[in-house]
DNA sequence: GAGAATTTGTACGTATGTATG
DNA sequence: ACATACATACGTACAAATTCT
C-alpha cells in the first residue's frame, strides 16, 4: 500500500498513517529524517491538508515522530532516546 | 470590484484574483510592470498573506504573470515572448 | 564587501464552514 | 449526534533571494 485509495472504506488519515508508519519501520524514513510537508502528501495522496494532519497526529500519539512548528516533522528513533 | 468583499460568497482568493486579471487587462498593470507586492495587496484588501499568494497563482497558472523569487511578480505580454 | 530591508518560499498551528454517511 | 473529508482563511516563524545603503 503506497498510496491511500479513496475506494477503501478504511478511513483516508488511517489510510496514510499506516503507510507511513511503514516507511519508518521500514527505515526508507531512518531516524531523524524529515517526513515529507503536509503540502507535499497533500499531493503525492491526492488528500486534503486536514486529512494529512490527522494522520501524522496518529504517528505523534504513537511518539513515533515529533513535529516543529514552521520547521517540519522529523522521525524519532531510539538515538534520540525520546526527543 | 476594486476591492475584496469579505461578505460576498465568493472566496477572497477567488475575488482578488478576478481583480488583479482586470487590472492587467485594462492595462492598468502593463507587460513587464511590477505586480503590487504580497504584502502591499495584503494591506490594501485587508486579507492574510496565504490569501494574496492563492490568488497569484492562480494569475501564474493562467499564464497572466511570473514571480521570482526574492524580486517579485511581473505581468506576462506578447512583447515577453513568454517569459 | 557588509548589513539592513524587502520580497518571495516553505512549513506548521488554528478556526470555521460545508457536505456526506 | 458523530466521524470523515474537503475548502477557506486567518496566524506565526523562519529561510532564501534580491536589492539597497
């Protein structure tokens, strides 16, 4: 699954909070890196920039990412003990 | 409509774009001259920024003007030979 | 060249309204 | 009533490019 589909019942934001969830678990997003821009998945799904944001808050109550207002969101991994 | 009507149901986006159009139609903005500032049109209509930007580009994907970065946004003409 | 000011570029935070299921 | 999803519109903050002093 790399991109939402719109004829999934599964909700949008669920949708893409799994997929990039992969992408850390994966380590294609290695610890430290930037997430891409809500503008930029914004696009790249074809969803709207409320939707995106309900997903990476999914990524953020999980502590799997923090995001910096006006900076962006960065992945969190176990070397950078929490922060 | 020389100014955005916060109380029309058009969005202001929609309005400022319509306006600035016509200014460059009528020649009131010639090839070549310089768009009002981001900041300027922001004062002027009493809009937010984002607001003026939606605007331009839509005048941009129209082909109506070119912004650069750091200068600012100039009206297209024939006699630019589309740049 | 240095520094300030201006202007556009990018990115997130928040609020409200609309529509649908 | 509630959840999902989109659109509009405000704001903040900082970066990058350019221009001016």
């Amino acid at each position: 699954m790399s991109h939402v589909d719109h004829m999934n019942p599964i909700p949008l934001y669920t949708q893409l909070a799994d997929i990039l969830r992969e992408r850390i678990k994966s380590g294609e997003l290695p610890p430290r890196s930037l997430v891409p821009s809500e503008s930029y998945l914004q696009q790249e799904h074809g969803v709207s920039r409320g939707t995106v944001r309900m997903a990476i808050s999914i990524l953020r109550d999980e502590g799997l990412v923090v995001t910096i207002s006006g900076r962006g969101t960065f992945v969190k991994g176990r070397d950078l003990k929490g922060k």
